[in-house]
C-alpha cells in the first residue's frame, strides 16, 4: 500500500505540474489575445483617424486662384467665384457637388483665358464677357 501511496503522491505531482504548466500557457494565450486586441483597437483607431483627416482635407480643399491662365478675368469675379466655391456651412453655396464646380469652374476658366486671349487689348474683362 506504501508504494501505491508513493505512486499517487508522485502522479498527485506531476498532476500539478502539468496543472501549472497548463494555467502558465493559458495566461500566456491571454496575453497574447489581449495584446492583439490592444493592437487591433489601436490600429482601428489609426485607421479612423486617417479616415477623419482625410474627410476632413477633402471637406476643406480650397481652390487657389490660377493667375497664368486667367489674366485677364477681373479679380473681383475670381474672389465671387471662390467664395461661392469655398463657403462654408451656413454659407450660400451651389447645390453641385464640390468636385463637379470644381470641374466646370476649370473649364469655364479654359474657356475665359482662350476668350481673353482673343480680345488682347482688353486691359480687364469679366467673366461674363468672356464667357460669351
């Protein structure tokens, strides 16, 4: 019976040990886990903040007057023109998406400086004028 005794005793051990090793390498599984959650929301967060900047530069593209192609455009209608394109909420502003104004105010100005360059002895000629 002392030997079976000794034999549980020993296996009671090595129960324990394996017990031991087995929580060890569960909470190493735990951290890992929690490690690539941190690393997860981390990345998620970065990702939303890029995504955040980026709305945001696309929300605030400001389009700068184009001196060598619109010599001739008075600088008052440019200013009207981008205000109207740049206002901002609140603002009276084109029911255009800013990307299509965005296209037509560059094709306008093409058309403007092709026009202007016809009537070079126009020291000023507005949009209008050009445009016609």
């Amino acid at each position: 019976m002392a030997k079976t005794v000794k034999e549980l005793s020993s296996l009671v051990e090595q129960l324990v040990e394996k017990c031991n090793e087995l929580e060890q390498r569960s909470s190493n599984f735990a951290a890992r886990i929690n490690a690539l959650n941190r690393a997860s929301r981390d990345e998620i967060r970065a990702l939303r903040d890029e995504l955040a900047q980026v709305k945001g530069q696309r929300m605030n593209t400001r389009i700068e007057p184009l001196p060598v192609a619109l010599p001739r455009i008075t600088a008052q209608a440019w200013a009207e023109a981008m205000k109207a394109l740049n206002a901002k909420p609140g603002e009276e502003r084109s029911f255009y998406p800013p990307a299509e104004v965005r296209g037509m105010a560059l094709h306008l100005a093409t058309v403007a400086a092709a026009r202007a360059d016809e009537h070079a002895d126009a020291k000023e000629l507005s949009v209008e004028d050009a445009l016609l």
